[in-house]
C-alpha cells in the first residue's frame, strides 16, 4: 500500500511567517504522522504546474526546527492564478488551449497527494479555493488546508494574518534608524511609506510600534537629538481623508518651528487619486496576474513627498521604504505563537478531510477553526475606530476623517 503524501507550497510576496510555518508543518506532521510522506512544490502554484517539487527527507525533518529562525520561504515563491490560463500561457507554465486548474490537479493526483497546505495571502487562498472547487467537482480525492499570511493583516474573516506582528516590529526598527536622518540637513522632510494596498493596518501598527520603541530611549537635554526628532508628525492611510491645504498648513507650522517634519504613508493610500491622475494623463498603468495595479510602479511615497515638500518649504526630502526589509524577517514571538496554533489546527484539519482556511473567525467570535474557502476574501480594510489608533492619532495631533 502506498504511503500518503503531503504537499505545501507558499505563495505570493514574502512575509515573515513562511519559513517558520513550513518548518512547522513539517514538525507537526513527523510527531503526530510520521508514515506521511512530506513534499514541497517550488515556488508556489508555478512549481505545481511546471512539476517542480523539494522531497522533504529524513535530514530536512530533523533539521525543520531551524527554519523557525528564518525569514523568507524555504521552497519559494511566485505569483500565479490558475483561473488566469492566459498569463500562465504566456509565461510558459501551459500549454496553448489547457486548463492550469486541471494541469495542476492532474500533478496533485500524479504524485499521489492527498493533503495540500497553501500558505499565503487572500490571492494564494482564493487561488487554492478554486483549485479545491474544480478538485471537488471532478472527483479529485484531495484536502486543502490553507494557512493566512499576508503582512497587511487584510484577509476577510480572519482576525490576524501571520506575519503582521513582526513586519509591525521591523518597520519600526527599520524607521527608528531612518529617523536619525532629520539631523542631517535643516528643514528635512522624510516619508516613511508602508506596506498595504488596501489597507492600513500595518501602517497604523508599525506607528504605534515605532511610538513604543522611541519612546523608550534616553535623551540628553539640549541637543538635537532628543523625542522631538522621533516624532510622527502626519500619518495617511487609504481608510483615511485629508484636506492637503490644511494639512500642509499644519506640518509647515511643524517645520518652521522643529525643523524637519515626518511622515507615515500606506503604500495604498490616495491610491485610486493617483492611479486615475495617471490614466487621464494617458499613461498606462501595470497590472498583475490578479489585475491589481502593481503598486511598486505608482511609488506613492514619492507623490507624497512631492506634495508636501514644497508646501512646507522643504529644503530636503527623501522617501524610505521599509516593506522588503520587513516582510522578509524571521517570526517574532508572537508570530510564532500563532503560526503554532495555526499549523497544529491546519494539520488537524487535513488528517480529518476538512479544507478551509485556518484563522481566528471574526464572524464566529474570533474563534480559531478551519474557515470555509468561500467565505475567504481580500480588501478587508483597517477598523479605524479600535481605541488603540485613536491613541496614536491624539499622539500625532492630526486631523482626519474616514473615507466613506
């Protein structure tokens, strides 16, 4: 008799979770299934279809434990949608007139899989949705357990994605140097901008951990280097408004009397503005596999900082990115903490032929179970009105309204 197989694969951008949860998997399943056969497709859904795949060995299990100290993935990433036959056409993945969906379960059932753990955003689980709707209705024998990362913490009804907590503590560490930059010059403008799409929870997040981690130093009085020049003077988030008038009136009473001004930014926010300033102007805005704006092309951080420099008679400004620093961390504690619980239940959850997503379900009490694929979406946007963030924003002492 032949043994059963486990497969995972992670895709999508990098977060600081993937290696720690595949070392997890392969953790949970050698204690508890050790007659399992472990296999892992190289980067993500296009290893699946190319036939690409890691044997996990005697070795590699023993050694599984180390991953928890790592960041990005140990078996690779990629961005691909099986519902998109076109683009995998076009990057060679298919052939002309397949169905990825059916090459791809067809490779599932070829190498003798009866367990797939996906682990990656709302794109990779809506992604292994589809696969486990087509699997199901063509009499494929096949669970899909998925497990949520996705730095931006925007994955509807899960509470808390894995890997957001640590990109939060990254971010800071990474602004908490960068900072240090407003004593380079007078009159100094630096934006900050963050990971998010749609949503500004991370940006919101690693602002309240940069608040922690300032403000925790020690200073001596009288020189530059002091809590002022760790301040957070404005931060913007796609679930916020702002009037630019006012809000260059404010920072340019900041900077006539500090010196230097600093900005939070979302990667996503005044997104949709800039996008439709572009497309008027004729240009062509990129799109992904998925059809989402590839967001690296708009930059953002740079519109801002052209804004607002000279609004505020900026004599320098600079624009810094902590999003590949920070979704390539290895796993905080708390991350870990919930990789744990999240792997135990998804390995659980495939031992008994549930497919779902595990996660703490917002719609259920925030309790930790297996959520069904099709309840599984992206665009949850950050709950502006959670005390913590009206904290950091009287901290700030800026005005805004939420977006409708």
């Amino acid at each position: 008799m032949a043994k059963k197989k486990v497969a995972m694969l992670t895709a999508g951008g990098l977060a600081p979770c993937l290696s720690s949860a595949v070392g997890g998997l392969i953790e949970r399943y050698t204690d508890i299934a050790p007659d399992y056969e472990l296999v892992a497709y190289r980067s993500g859904y296009q290893g699946l279809l190319l036939a690409d795949r890691i044997e996990i060995t005697k070795e590699m299990r023993e050694k599984a434990h180390l991953l928890h100290r790592h960041g990005g993935s140990p078996i690779g990433n990629s961005r691909v949608k099986l519902t998109n036959a076109a683009d995998c056409v076009k990057r060679g993945l298919v052939k002309e007139g397949d169905n990825p969906l059916r090459v791809a379960a067809d490779r599932l059932a070829a190498d003798g899989i009866s367990i797939l753990h996906t682990i990656g955003g709302d794109d990779t689980n809506t992604t292994a949705a589809d696969l486990a709707a087509y699997l199901g209705a063509n009499g494929y024998d096949l669970t899909v357990v998925g497990l949520p990362k996705t730095v931006d913490n925007d994955v509807v009804p899960i509470r808390q994605t894995l890997g957001a907590w640590t990109a939060a503590e990254y971010g800071a560490r990474f602004f908490d140097h960068v900072s240090n930059e407003q004593s380079a010059a007078p009159r100094t403008l630096v934006v900050h901008e963050v990971m998010g799409r749609h949503c500004g929870w991370l940006t919101a997040a690693t602002a309240r951990a940069y608040m922690q981690l300032s403000g925790g130093k020690d200073y001596v009085d009288g020189f530059m280097m002091n809590e002022q020049l760790k301040n957070i003077d404005g931060l913007y988030l796609p679930e916020m408004k702002f009037d630019l008038e006012s809000e260059a009136a404010r920072l340019r009473a900041i900077m006539d009397r500090a010196g230097f001004v600093t900005l939070f930014v979302s990667e996503g926010a005044c997104l949709d503005a800039i996008v439709a300033e572009r497309e008027a102007a004729g240009d062509t805005v990129k799109r992904d596999a998925f059809g989402h704006v590839k967001i690296d092309t708009i930059n953002v951080g740079n519109w801002f900082s052209k804004q607002f420099a000279a609004l505020l008679g900026a004599e320098r400004s600079m624009v810094q990115k902590s999003g590949y620093y920070a979704r390539s961390a290895p796993a905080n504690g708390d991350d870990l903490r919930l990789i744990q619980s999240m792997v135990d239940l998804a390995v659980e959850s495939a031992l008994n032929k549930i497919s779902g997503v595990t996660g703490h379900d917002e719609d259920q009490g925030g309790r930790l179970r297996t959520i069904e694929f099709p309840r599984i979406k992206g665009g949850k946007h950050f709950d502006t009105s959670v005390k913590w963030f009206g904290e950091v924003m009287d901290t700030i002492g800026q005005k805004w309204q939420a977006t409708d």
